[in-house]
C-alpha cells in the first residue's frame, strides 16, 4: 500500500483585493505518495505558490485539511507550524531565499540553528548536505559570487539539511539554462533515490515535467490530476 504522505483535503483560500475577494484555491483535494515527484502547473496567478506556501506550512487555508507526513496543520500552533517547516518539509522559493551576507555553509546551517541542533551535529549534518549537493569546494562563498545552478544548489542543500519527507519547489529550473535544469530535474531523482523524499514541483518547465511521475494541473482554483483524467491514472512511483 503506498504511503500518503501529503493529504488535501477540501481546501479553500482567498485574498482580499481591495473590496473584493480573490478565491484562489476551490474545494483543493489531494494525495501525494512517499517517494513520488509531482509536477505542478498552471497560468500564472492560479495559487501554485499559495499551495506549496500552505503545504509548507506558511500560511493557513481558510478552511479544509492539509495532513503532512502524519501532522494535522490545523491542529498546530504557529510555534508547531515552524517546528515542523524544520524536520518534515521543506520549502524552496522561487528565488532561492538565500540570505546574502551569509556564506553558503552558514545558509545551509540555518534551518538546524533555528531547529536547536548542537554544534557538533550541526557541522556534521551541513558537511554532508554541501557534499551530497557538490558544494564543498563553495562552502564559504557568499552566494552573490555564485552562478544560477549554485545558488539553487544551495538552496536545496538547505532545505534537504533536515532531511524532511517533503521538499516543495516553486519553480525551480525558471531562471536556469538548459543543463542546469536537467541537473536539478536528475538531482530531485536522486534526492527521492537516496531519501524516499516526496517532492512536489511547482514548473512551466516541459523539461521538467518529462521527469515527473504525474503532473497535476491548477487552473481557476481547481487540481486536476491530469493521468487521472486521460487514463484512469495507474500509481507510478519509482519511474
Ligand atoms: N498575501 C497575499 N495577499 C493578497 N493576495 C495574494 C497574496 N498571495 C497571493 N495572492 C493572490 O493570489 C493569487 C495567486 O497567487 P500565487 O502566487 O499563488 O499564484 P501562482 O500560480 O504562484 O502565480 P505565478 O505563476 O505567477 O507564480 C494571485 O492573484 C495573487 O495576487
Ligand atoms: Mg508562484
């Protein structure tokens, strides 16, 4: 039985926009597997960000269920909330979120500072994210010296530090080159290889979702699972 790891459950959510109301998500249902990488796409402004961002923890839905690797997220407080943006899931901005007067080592080591790690574990966890992610040999550049596939590697060693069940990626390959996009695309395979990581993956990017085991599509508030309506949609994880 495959494990659900990430379950929506009737999730709304709207903006106020002056004196109207934006609903972006409508009624959102889903399950997401261990070790399964979805793919996530849609016109811009449908509420891709706005899901990863409530996935993750970061803002609440207005109403409905978000159930990550076993925790109820609405039955957390924001000190919950933080506590588990730290150990269960990980969230990679568009922009990487990477502070820039800090090296890339003491970026990486942030999420464990945060989460009261001991030094010596510290420094052990954050070596071995930077060599898992072929940072090493960058460990004490700041990220303003580093090319566009660094700064999202760093990025990713970040949020994979922790070793979270989830890591969410909002656009990740948007303002890489070709090969680094492959890269990344054949980094998150190996990340769910070596972790059994689900990661979802929020991209326009065709490159990328020819690597995804489904992809899914939000457009006017609504998921659909697009396997699920062309084919009856066979589980394929490990593809
Ligand atoms: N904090 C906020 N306050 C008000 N409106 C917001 C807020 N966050 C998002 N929105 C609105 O919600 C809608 C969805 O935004 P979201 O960023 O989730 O879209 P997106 O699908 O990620 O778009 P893009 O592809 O351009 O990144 C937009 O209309 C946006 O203006
Ligand atoms: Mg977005």
């Amino acid at each position: 039985m495959a494990d659900a790891v990430v379950v929506l459950r009737n999730v709304w959510k709207s903006y106020k926009e002056g004196d109207s109301i934006v609903t972006v998500l409508k009624n959102v249902s889903a399950v997401f597997y261990r070790g399964e990488i979805a793919g996530i796409h849609g016109p811009s402004g449908s509420g891709k960000t706005t899901l990863l961002r409530i996935i993750a923890g970061l803002e609440r839905p207005d109403r409905g269920e978000v159930i990550v690797d076993g925790y109820n997220l609405n039955m957390l407080d924001d000190l919950g909330l933080a506590m588990i943006r730290n150990t269960v899931v990980s969230y990679i901005p568009q922009d990487y979120g990477l502070v820039e007067n800090l090296t890339v080592r003491e970026n990486v080591e942030l999420p464990l500072l945060i989460a009261g790690i001991p030094k010596e574990e510290r420094e052990a966890k954050v070596r071995e994210a930077l060599e898992y992610m072929g940072l090493l040999p960058k460990a004490n550049s700041y990220p303003t010296r580093l090319s566009g596939g660094e700064r999202q590697r760093v990025a990713i060693a970040r949020a994979l530090v922790t070793t979270p069940s989830v890591l969410l990626a909002d656009e990740p390959t948007a303002n890489l080159d070709w090969e680094n996009a492959i890269k990344v695309a054949e980094m998150f395979k190996r990340i769910r290889k070596d972790f059994g990581t689900t990661v979802l993956i929020v991209t326009h990017d065709p490159r990328i979702l020819e690597y995804v085991d489904r992809s899914m599509n939000l457009m006017d508030g609504i998921l659909k699972d697009k396997l699920t309506s062309l084919t009856g949609y066979t589980h394929n994880i490990y593809a």
